[in-house]
C-alpha cells in the first residue's frame, strides 16, 4: 500500500505544466491513502471523498506555480507514511489541509470580488 501512494506521489512530483494532470495524480495520492487506511467509516464515501476533492482542486490548484507548495507538503506525508509514523504522518496531514483551507479561503474571496 505505501507504494502505492509514493508511486501516485511521483506523478505529482514531476514537473507539470498540465494542470488536470496533476490534480489526477493529487487524487490519486488521496485515494491510496485513503484505501490504505482500511478505514471501514471512510471506504464507503471514498468515492464522494474523490468529487470533493476534484471540487476543492478546480479552486486551489489552478496556478502550476503554486502548486509546488502543494508537492512539498505531500512530500512531508508521504515520508511520514514510509517511516511509519503515524503522529507524524497526521501532523503533517494537518498542515496541508490547513493550507488547503488557506487556498480555497483566499481562492473564494477573489471569486466574490469579481461578482
């Protein structure tokens, strides 16, 4: 299972101008660490997990620019999740929800601006 979410890690990592391929791989990084888990709460709405995600990655992730932060934020849980380490994995898995949540905040203001 942890390769299967370094190898969907790779394909974000890459260099990516193709913004809809880099959201794929995004997803893909999610979906394995989501299948991973086996959690038997979250296995029943991963497929709703997926289109949320697809939502928030349409706002946040539209600027390959800035996308590089993403990569480094992913990064940090995917060594967390290769050294098995759970409360480091989370940790990190927080910061980068908490900047998900920081994009789509700045990202959601700008789109009221202009209407």
């Amino acid at each position: 299972m942890r390769e299967a979410i370094a190898g969907a890690y790779r394909g974000m990592a890459e260099p990516i101008a193709d913004i809809e391929a880099f959201m794929d791989a995004d997803i893909r990084v999610h979906a394995a660490i989501l299948e991973a888990n086996h959690n038997q709460f979250l296995q029943p709405v991963t497929h709703a997990i997926r289109a949320a995600m697809l939502s928030s990655l349409r706002i946040t992730n539209r600027d390959a620019a800035l996308n590089k932060h993403s990569v480094s934020l992913h990064q940090a849980v995917l060594d967390a999740i290769m050294a098995r380490d759970p409360n480091r994995a989370e940790r990190a898995m927080r910061r980068h929800l908490d900047d998900t949540w920081s994009r789509l905040q700045i990202n959601l203001k700008g789109a009221r601006k202009t209407l």
